[in-house]
C-alpha cells in the first residue's frame, strides 16, 4: 500500500501548482492503493470522496502549496477513518475483567501475554492470565509458559471442560490473590462458526468483563472484516486489537475494521515476542499506510514559517530567470529560521537514505553566507559575471577559498536550472538542490 500511495501522492508532492484534473487523478490512484490493501470498495470510494470534498472547500487549487495540502488532507482524512485519537482501555472494576476474543491462530493467547506484560510494567497492576481454552490441552501449556516467561500467574484447570466455570473460577482466584486485573484467554475456532460464538458469547455474559477485546491477524484482509462484524454482532466489543503489523505493512485491515464496526483498535502487535506490543495511534499508522514519514509536520512548519508573499514573489522571479544570489541568501534565512537542520531533514520522506553520507548542520550555511555577503550587488544578480579575478577578490573577502566560491556557483548553477524546472519554492527542494 505504502509504494502505491506514495507514487499517487508522489505527483503532488513535485508539484507546485496541480489542476483538477490532477487531483481527479491522485483521488484515483489514492482509491486504488487502497483496494489493493484489501480496503473494502465502499470505503475506499467514500473515503476519497469525502477527500474530494474537503480539497475543495479548502481551495486547495488556489493555495501556494496545493500538493502539500492535499497530502495533509488525505492523512487527515485517513487517521480520521482510522478512529482520530489513541484509544485507552478501561481498568475500572476490582478486579479488572478482560475477555479475548477473536479466530485460532489470530494472536490472542501471545497478546494476553503480551498485555499482562505491559500492564505488570505500569507497577500497579498485579494481572492474572486464565486460561479458557479446553479443547488443545497444549494451548494451556502454551499460556504456562508465557506466564513464566513475563512472571505473572497462570490460573488453568486441566480437567475442566467448561470454559464459563474456569472464567468464574479464574476471576474468584484472582480475588483471593490480590490480582487486580483478569486476563481470560479463549478457545478459538478456524472459522466464524455457531459452536464458538455460542461459547464466546456464554463468557461474556457470565463474567460481565470491563474490557471485551477482538484480536485479529492483520494478514488475513478483507476475510477480517467479515469475522470482526460476526464477533461484534454476539458481543458488541469494546475495542480491536491487530496482531502481526511486523509481516504485513498493509494498514488495510486497520481501514476497514474500524469503518465496519465502528470501535476502537486499541494495541497492536509487531512480533511474537512479549514486548511486541503497542498502542494503537491512528495518526503514526496513517504515516505507516502513507510512507511518508512525518511529512505533515514538516508541511506545518513549512507553512508557519515561510512568508508566503515572499514565496509568491520568488516564483516570479524563478519562472522569469531572475533567482539571483540575494535570493539564494534570504532562503537560506529561511530555511534556518525553520530550526534545527537535521530534525528538517528527518523529518522528509526518504531523506534518511539519501541523506545518510552528508553530515547537514546550521554551519553548513555560514561559508555559504559569508561568500553571497562578499558578492558586488551586481554579482548578486548577474552571477555570470564573475570571471577568475572577481572570484578571487570573492574567495579573500568571505575567508574562503577560490575552490569554495567555485563550488557554490556550481550549485547555485545546479539549483537555479532545478528551481526552474520544478517552478515551486519550498525548503525541501532546495536542500535537495544544495545536496549537489
Ligand atoms: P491464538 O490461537 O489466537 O491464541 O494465537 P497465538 O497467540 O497462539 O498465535 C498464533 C501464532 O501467531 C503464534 O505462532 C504466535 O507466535 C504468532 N503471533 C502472535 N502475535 C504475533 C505478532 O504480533 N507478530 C507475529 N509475527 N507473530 C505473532
Ligand atoms: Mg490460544
């Protein structure tokens, strides 16, 4: 999903300026990399509308950065359709009660561990994990020995074949032992099927728990909608937790589980281990989905601290061939008033990669500032003028070398032929201009 939205994106990201038809087209590109991620075609459709709508109250075609609006949007819209805040999970009730409920295999045994873990970490939590799957007398063992292996106690019955009496036991365990919070692991079937949901649903209303949480295997597509709804229907959960994010990077499941049943996905998953645990944050997964790293904080901070008249007026002057050195040196300025370098470039898509060899600090520019401050005014504007004399006298003036003046025409060169070709300003270009 991340390749196909960052080259539908990716068209509006280069552009300074987009038309309608562009948008049109990105919105369909948008759609279909969410199709591909098994995103349910309704959802995808709606999901671009309501994109479309909000491109045009906001104007987008008439603003100076339309592409990087847009982008803005589409993520918007996308942690928004993802539940918009983190979700907490409810530790009310002495003892805390939390059911798992969810498919075999989907991860709910490994994420009971899991959440014992991270709540035994929060120092007042003492957990308790029970276990309610009688048909696979390994599947017990199993929750042995991840009780072992996090030290949190294990409360099974072997020879028990009623689930609904282990629960009720397991709850009246943990109130003797000063456990104040339940975690009850449950049988699960390989398919949606009457047995199961009957079984599940016969817990749930003995125990009453606080917390009713669906676990589900992020891989499994649009199969996970589908099994999400028939669990909502018997149970009407309280929240999602999505189990093996480290496989797949498609957010697709995340999409359409929330869209279908309308709950919150709470943690998820990202390895077998006990500490692959997270909370679910539907904006970092709308980066994930996006592969845009934080682009839209950097489009924030973009927006906050260039002047947009300025922007407008060095447009001009690059679609007219007039970028000159005095304008070189007030995007610097800008570009440094924007804050720390290197938390900028971070903070661009790929940047890391590309970046990796060139070591990029706010010192980078003194050189470069002190030879445009021993430029002639008409040396500013007409660098063609200066020949190997001029390029002395600059070298000497800024403290610099003939070597050093060279390079920064030649750049300067690189950029100006770049700027115009590109027609659009913007912080991001330029460093990648002065990479060169
Ligand atoms: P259950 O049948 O629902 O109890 O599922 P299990 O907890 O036994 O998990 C089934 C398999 O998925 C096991 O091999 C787990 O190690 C694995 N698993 C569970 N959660 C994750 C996860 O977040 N990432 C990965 N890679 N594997 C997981
Ligand atoms: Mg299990």
């Amino acid at each position: 999903l991340s390749e196909k939205l960052d080259k539908a994106l990716h068209v509006l990201k280069g552009h300074g300026s987009i038309t309608e038809v562009n948008v049109a087209e990105t919105l369909k590109e948008v759609r279909r990399a969410l199709l591909d991620a098994d995103v349910n075609f309704k959802i995808a459709k709606e999901f671009t509308n309501r994109v479309k709508e909000k491109a045009l109250g906001q104007n987008v075609l008439t603003t100076l950065q339309p592409g990087q609006l847009m982008v803005k949007i589409v993520k918007d819209e996308l942690t928004e359709l993802m539940g918009g805040d983190a979700a907490g999970i409810n530790l009310s009730g002495k003892p805390t009660v939390i059911l798992m409920s969810g498919l075999q295999g989907s991860g709910k045994t490994t994420f009971s561990g899991k959440l014992a873990n991270f709540l035994k970490n929060k120092k007042t939590k003492k957990p308790l994990l029970v276990a309610c799957d009688v048909y696979r007398p390994a599947a017990v063992d199993q929750l042995h020995v991840v009780g072992e292996q996090i030290k949190v106690d294990v409360y099974s019955d072997k020879g028990n074949t009623d689930p609904v009496a282990i629960a009720k036991a397991g709850i009246a365990h943990a109130k003797e032992n000063g456990h104040n919070v339940v975690i009850i692991d449950t049988a699960g079937r390989l398919a949606v099927d009457e047995a199961m949901m009957t079984e599940i649903s016969n817990i749930h209303k003995a125990i009453e728990p606080q917390e009713t949480l669906f676990v589900v295997d992020s891989m499994t597509g649009q199969d996970a909608v589908n099994t999400a709804k028939a669990f909502n229907d018997v149970l009407n959960f309280d929240g999602v937790i999505l189990t093996k994010l480290d496989g797949d990077t498609r957010g697709g499941a995340a999409i359409s589980i929330k869209s279908v049943v309308d709950k919150p996905i709470k943690f998820i998953g990202t390895g077998e281990k006990m500490e692959a645990i997270d909370i679910f944050y539907p904006s970092r997964m709308a980066d994930r989905i996006l592969g845009m790293g934080d682009v839209v904080s950097l489009v924030e901070r973009a927006q906050e601290q260039f002047d947009e008249d300025e922007a407008r007026k060095l447009q001009k002057k690059i679609a007219k061939n007039q970028f000159g050195f005095d304008d070189f040196l007030k995007q610097i300025q800008q570009i440094k008033k924007m804050g720390n370098m290197k938390d900028l470039v971070g903070m661009i898509p790929g940047a890391g990669k590309m970046m990796k060899d060139v070591d990029i600090d706010d010192d980078a520019f003194k050189g470069i500032e002190a030879i445009i401050h021993s430029m002639t005014p008409e040396e500013r504007t007409n660098p063609s003028v200066i020949n190997a004399s001029r390029k002395k006298r600059i070298g000497k003036g800024s403290g610099t070398s003939v070597t050093q003046v060279n390079q920064l025409l030649k750049q300067f060169d690189q950029m100006s032929k770049m700027m115009k070709m590109m027609q659009g300003g913007g912080g991001k270009r330029m460093m990648q201009a002065m990479k060169n």
